[in-house]
C-alpha cells in the first residue's frame, strides 16, 4: 500500500514545478504533512499532556489531573487515550489493588517536546506584545 502526501497549497501557485509528493508504505492519500501534525498535536490539552509528562514521566493520572490547571477528568482521559492511540504516550497497567496505571512519552512523544517548548516560549513573547500594546493603546 502506498500513501501519497499532497502539498500545502496548490500546486499551480507553487513555483517549485519539480514538485514530487513523499510517498511511504500505505494505500491511501493523506493531507499535508502539517495538517497531519496539527491532527495529532491539535487541540486544547494535548501539548499540555506531553509537556507534562516530558518531566518526571511515569505519571498516574491523578499527578497529570493536578499538574494540568483547568483540564476535566473527562478531557484528560480522551485525551491520553488519542496520544497512545497516536503513539505518542505508551500506558502502562500494573495488577494491582487498586489497579495503578502510569503514562510515559514514547521516543516519538519526546521528539515534539523541543517544539511544544519553542511554542511555549512564541506564546510568551506573543503576551508580552499584547500586553505592551494594551499599554499603549491606554495612553
């Protein structure tokens, strides 16, 4: 099978016309490789999750409920399960009583962990603008 990745952006305004898609192993035809990302990555919690879990991991699920202000138990389970779905945490399921279960990044997992901090540190730069616009749109 064979999967075929499209471009970004159409391929008549590109003007690399030696354009070839990247092509791997499976039969089906997939968007961007940047919409794939943000398929994965996307969404309120999940850059939180492996930020988190990037720090002192294994963590149980009442740590990450603590650590991660703001996120429902409801979230945080669709969400952990949609990462290990994805590959990116791996769960771990001890036979215990109660039963213990603990999260870790994968290699995958901890290869974004060097994205989600630079994304951290643009939103950190992105509220010091705003801020000092707010400031001088005061005056």
């Amino acid at each position: 099978m064979q999967v075929v990745y499209t471009m970004c952006t159409s391929i008549e305004n590109d003007s690399n016309a030696d354009y070839q898609p990247i092509r791997h192993q499976k039969m089906k035809e997939k968007t961007c490789p940047l919409v794939h990302a943000l398929e994965l990555l996307g969404g309120k919690w999940r850059l939180p999750i492996l930020y988190h879990l990037s720090s002192n991991s294994p963590k149980r699920f009442k740590e990450l409920e603590r650590t991660i202000v703001g996120i429902t138990p409801t979230m945080l389970t669709s969400n952990l399960k949609e990462l290990e779905r994805n590959g990116l945490i791996k769960r771990q399921a001890y036979a215990t009583v109660p039963p213990t279960v603990e999260y870790s990044l994968t290699e995958i997992g901890y290869s974004i962990i060097p994205l989600a901090g630079q994304i951290r540190d643009w939103g950190i730069r992105h509220l010091v603008d705003l801020n000092a616009q707010a400031d001088t749109e005061r005056c």
